[in-house]
C-alpha cells in the first residue's frame, strides 16, 4: 500500500508566546525561511490561531498555522523561522534597537550625535518595532545621527 501526499499546499505550525499571539490572526501575512535552502523565503499566511493556549512550566504558548504559497523545494519536516507581519508603516525614521536606553522614569531615549560630535539626551515616542529596528514616532528627525548604546565602542547609526 502507498501514500500519496500531495506537496504542493504545506503549512507550518508554529508555538507563539502570549504576547505574539495576542496579535497574530488568520489572514496575516507571513514569510518562511529555510536555511536548508540557503535561507530561501517562502509568502505564507496565517490559516489558523488558536484561542486556547497550553502552559508549560508556566510559560503559555498558543498554536499557529501558516500556511506556504508555492511551497516548491520545501520537504515535511524541515526547519523553518516563520515571521508574521502584524502591522506595518513606510516612510518612517527607524533606528536599531541597541540605539534606545532608558531613563529612571523607564521613559526611551537616544543620544544624538550633533555638528563637531557633541552628543545630547533626546526623550523619543517609540513605534512599531521588530527584533532589529524601531520607529521613532516622535522626537528624532531622518538623517540625524544616534549613539548605538550596546556596542562595545561607541559607533553611530544615521536615522
């Protein structure tokens, strides 16, 4: 006896925090890396989000389903990052993330790099963010030039 399965409309499931999920819903756009493909993307979508999560060790996670467009060259079974777009803007100043620090008040903050290398503290509103790059809502113009404050030594990022 012989299984056919048809490999053409693949899906991934994937576990997200409560925080994600919280954002995530079927429909959303979605892009699939596979580094066993050289890191090649696939667009998905978000077919499914569950409404229930499942705690473990007191961490609770919800399931997600994305489903693959045109999923040629990808096998069951392969490792994959997903990423979901749950918002996005264009035209915006962003900066790195390692760009943000935090006053006592927890309130975000830059340090802008002026005319002859002067630096001053400027109080931002942040954005939309993703894992390397925040929005900088208020506070900072393009092309201004910030202080990265996670490296090592001190290096600048033009906004």
């Amino acid at each position: 006896i012989a299984s056919v399965t048809d490999l053409t409309n693949l899906a991934v499931s994937v576990q997200l925090s409560e925080f994600d999920a919280a954002m995530v819903k079927r429909g959303l756009p979605a892009v699939v890396s596979v580094d066993a493909l050289g890191g090649k993307e696939f667009e998905g979508e978000v077919i499914f989000a569950g409404f229930t999560g499942t705690d473990s060790g007191g961490v609770v996670t919800f399931p997600v389903r994305v489903g693959i467009e045109d999923a040629k060259g990808l096998k069951p079974g392969m490792n994959v990052s997903v990423s979901i777009t749950v918002a996005e803007r264009e035209d915006v100043v962003q900066v790195p993330l390692e760009a943000i620090a935090y006053d006592d008040e927890d309130r975000p903050m830059v340090t802008v790099v002026g005319g002859g290398g002067a630096t001053s503290v400027r109080l931002v509103k942040l954005g939309l963010s993703n894992n390397q790059q925040v929005e900088i809502a208020k506070g900072l113009r393009a092309g201004e030039r910030v202080v990265l404050a996670a490296a090592e030594e001190p290096q600048e990022e033009e906004a």
